[in-house]
C-alpha cells in the first residue's frame, strides 16, 4: 500500500507560478511512475503530467505543455509540478498518483493506469 500526501496549493493571480509536492510513503519509491492529475467540480478528473521511474522521460497534456513542468527526487520519496503562467482556467483540485511499473520508461497517462491516488491539493488561479 502506498500513500501520497500532497502540498503547495493555495490561491494566486492569473500569470503566477505554484508548485505542487507529493511525498509518497513506498518503499521502493524508484519503481513507481507518477503522474499528476486534477479535476474542476462537474467535470472528469484530466490528465496533466507524467514522470518515469527513473525521471528521464516526462509527457504532459497539451494544456499545461510549455507552463508545467514535472519532476523527482527518488532519495526524497517526492514529486514535484512547477506551475508557471497560471491561468483561471487551471483552476482546480490536484492529485498525485503512483503506479508500479515494470518498465523504467513507461509515461503511464491514463487514469485507469494508476493504483494509488493522493487527497488532492486545491490550486485556484484569480483572473
């Protein structure tokens, strides 16, 4: 069982920047790809950003290319989202989430391709 903790949302004008953390409570954290997710009230939880195993490899949604950036520390158990150039209509809640993955490269984006989820971080972005 893996548990993730996220951190780092909060309230910021349009053209801003946040980052997001998530610390993820597995052993093995190397073995995992992780992704981050969100999801505005009324619609489908999207994808946003993915990193492999090792951190080699990211892909991102071509909403967020260009302003988001995703990372990892292995020895810190953690992910990171930098969020730069915010906009409104980024706003909503942001969840981690884990997969074990056998292969290292793997950018897993599907939501159905992850087995663990945070509780999710609110990011609100002011016009």
């Amino acid at each position: 069982q893996v548990q993730l903790v996220e951190s780092g949302g909060g309230l910021v004008q349009a053209g801003g920047s946040l980052r997001l953390s998530c610390v993820a409570s597995a052993r093995t954290f190397s073995m995992y790809a992780m992704g981050w997710f969100r999801q505005d009230p009324g619609k489908e939880r999207e994808f946003v950003a993915t990193i492999s195993r090792s951190g080699t490899r990211t892909y991102y949604s071509d909403s967020v290319k260009g302003r988001f950036t995703i990372s990892r520390d292995n020895a810190k158990n953690t992910v990171y989202l930098q969020m730069n150039s915010l906009k409104p209509e980024d706003t909503a809640v942001y969840y981690c989430a884990a997969t074990y993955y056998s292969i290292s490269n793997a950018t897993p984006s599907r939501l159905n391709e992850y087995d663990y989820w945070g509780q999710g971080t609110q990011v609100t972005v002011s016009s």
